[in-house]
C-alpha cells in the first residue's frame, strides 16, 4: 500500500501560547488531514488541548522541545499565541546546539525587541531540521483582506487618521516596540508598548475620559507589521476584544494590513463592528497611503 501524504511528510507541531490563534491553527490543520502535534506553553496556554497529543513545557526549553519533535517525528512547526513573558536565563534548557549560541541567546532576552527575540528562536528551532512556518500558511483564511469587512467603511477623516497611524506604527515597528498605533484628527495620541494592543486601547479611554482627547473626534486603531518583521512569526491580530475595546475608547474602526494581519473569529468581529458602528477594514500599503486605492 502506498504511503499517505501525512506519513511521507513528518508531522506538524503547534506551539500554542494563549489566546484563540492556536486552537484555530490547529483546527485549520486537522481539516487539512493533518494530525499536530501540541506543544503548551507552561503559564501561557490557557486551552484544553487533550484531544491532541499533547507536551507541556516552560518557555526555553529547547532540550524538551527537540525531545517532542523527535517522538513525534514532527518536521514543521507554527509558533502561535500570546506570550506574556519572557523566560529568565536560567530557565533556559538548551540542546547541545544551542549550548554555543548560548551567551548571545541569553543577550537577545535581556536586551532584544520582540522581533528580535522570535528571530532568535526561529533560528535556534530550524538549527534543529524543524522547519518553522507561518499561522496563514496553515491557516491561509485568517489573513486580513483589503477593503471593510463589515457594513462601515472609514470617512476622510478615517482615512486621514489611517495614515497618521501607519505611519507611527512603521516608525514604532522599525524600533522593534509594537504593531500598533491610535491616531485621533490627525493626532498620534498613542503607540502599542509591552502592555499589549488591549491594554493601549484602554489607555486612549482613559485619556479621552480625562479631556486629554477630543471627545468630538473619535480616530483610528492601526496595527501593521513591522518593516522587518519575519511573517512566520507574531502577525498583527485583532479580534471581538479590539472591537469591544475600540468602541469603549470612542473609536470610529480598525485598521490591519491586509495579507499580513490575522482576524480571528471572523464572522463574530464582523457582527461585533456592524453592532457597534465601527468599520474594521484591511489596508494594502502598495495602493496609497491609506490603503485602499
């Protein structure tokens, strides 16, 4: 009998951080007649992932990550979900591998961005012959599309507010800081820090609650990625949380980079927007400084 696809190609293997990307990627594998292999952030997975097979382990172990690709005879591997925190160095359990690599391993965590860091494991993952892949590769339906994806679209001021955003977020980018940026008649009032894109969002209600933000004008949330960012890893996502949070802020919508942003939940983001009179749109950053044409 001739070997089936998935037995001439090694497994996938799923890094799952938290949040909902990771149980989507994994679903999205499944139907694809993969079968993943699961590997759970310990204090960062917040999923049940016992209907897969499955390893817990700390962030930094590369000694149990490389054990579970070779039980599981896994060959590619997608990094997906939130993780809050970075591990210590001695938390760090490198293979014979990264045993050399170590004192600038240790470096890249005290002082990298997070662009920087992601690099630095995807590095020291494929040093292994895993190959790493991006969520849209095995997910392709998450990514952003180009134009509104509800029944709002942004006005001119939106629009205006847009390009203000994405340019604050390529020169926040470029720093290896953030995704995001809000921009309010013109005006960058706030850029995406470790906190977390929630957590900035929140910051401009308050600011707004405090008179500190025209109450008048409401703007605009942008998230891109950053100019050298490694797509395989940490797209920009958004999901019912950033609507919710945007119409707490007065936020007139959200803007993403279409093709290289994740909507997660989708048709509840949709639902979500249309409710709250929000526009939620992909922008293209080859058509024009807004993105849409």
């Amino acid at each position: 009998m001739a070997a089936s696809g998935q037995d001439q190609k090694g497994r996938l293997a799923i890094i799952a951080g938290s949040g909902f990307l990771p149980a989507y990627v994994a679903d999205a594998a499944r139907q694809a007649g993969e079968n993943p292999v699961v590997v759970a952030l310990t204090d960062e997975a917040d999923r049940d992932w016992s209907a897969f097979d499955h390893a817990n382990l700390g962030v930094g172990n590369f000694a149990g990550l490389e054990a579970v690709f070779r039980r599981y005879g896994v060959d590619r591997v997608v990094m997906s979900g939130g993780v809050s925190r970075r591990p210590a160095w001695r938390d760090v359990r490198p293979t014979w591998r990264v045993i050399g690599e170590l004192p600038s391993t240790i470096r890249t965590l005290l002082s990298g961005g997070d662009n920087a860091v992601l690099q630095m494991v995807i590095r020291l993952i494929e040093a292994g012959g895993v190959r790493v892949v991006g969520a849209h590769e095995i997910a392709p339906d998450l990514l952003a599309t180009t134009g509104p994806l509800g029944r709002f679209s942004p006005s001119e001021e939106d629009l205006r507010d847009i390009a203000q955003g994405a340019k604050a977020a390529d020169a926040l980018g470029l720093l290896d800081v953030g995704q995001g940026a809000v921009s309010v008649g013109g005006r960058v009032v706030a850029l995406e820090g470790a906190e977390g894109t929630d957590k900035m969002i929140e910051r401009v209600a308050s600011l707004r609650a405090e008179g500190r933000i025209s109450k008048r004008r409401r703007g605009v949330l942008v998230k891109l990625c950053k100019p050298q960012q490694d797509v395989r890893a940490d797209l920009p996502s958004i999901g019912v949380s950033t609507v919710l949070n945007a119409k707490k802020a007065g936020l007139a919508g959200v803007a993403v980079e279409a093709g290289r942003a994740l909507v997660l939940e989708r048709e509840a983001v949709i639902a979500a927007a249309d409710e709250a009179g929000l526009f939620v749109c992909g922008i293209d950053r080859g058509l024009s400084a807004e993105g849409f044409m």
